[in-house]
C-alpha cells in the first residue's frame, strides 16, 4: 500500500504540513516508525503473501511459523509473546529496508 503524499509551507505558518487526502497535519507530529499505522495481522499477512508460510519459517525460527501455520494463530501467539512479535516486527523492517516485499 503505497500514500502518495504532498509536503506544503503556507505563506501564514512557517511550519511544513503533510497533506493527503485533504488533511493537514503538522510534519513534527509525524511518527519517524516505519511500522506506524500498521497492525500486527497487516505485517504478519503481508510477510506470508511475500514469503510464504516455508520461507517465512526459516526466516524466522518461530513454532507459529512452521507447525501447522496459520494467520489467527501466529497472531494468538505473537500478541502473547513480546520477543516472538520483536522479532517479525524486525524482519518486516529488515525486508522494507531490502525491498523484498511483494
């Protein structure tokens, strides 16, 4: 999901503001997290459509992963155990940074 978005000054306000879709919203009360906005069943599918429940396992050496995989189990799971949630989370930033999201 990609937001195209426009960066305007206005003449009254020095400030820079964010625009899109006809909101305005100051650029200094925006989060620099590349996960903002995003919720944990977005990460985990968007993981599974680009990698797949075998490479996504590997990756990640997760039992939610590997044994009989599932999108409402990994996030039973994950949203139980903050070093398993830690570690997709990291991955998802990692494979953002290396472009190998579909």
């Amino acid at each position: 999901m990609v937001l195209l978005i426009k960066v305007q000054k206005t003449n009254t306000n020095s400030q820079p503001y964010l625009c899109a879709k006809g909101e305005r919203m100051p650029l200094e009360t925006m989060s620099n997290d590349p996960l903002h906005g995003l919720t944990l069943e977005m990460i985990v599918t968007h993981l599974v459509e680009s990698y797949g429940w075998d490479e996504l396992g590997q990756q990640i050496r997760i039992n939610c992963f590997t044994s009989n995989p599932s999108i409402q189990s990994s996030l039973k799971f994950l949203r139980k155990t903050p070093w398993a949630r830690t570690k997709v989370e990291d991955f998802y930033k990692y494979s953002m940074r290396k472009n190998k999201l579909k």
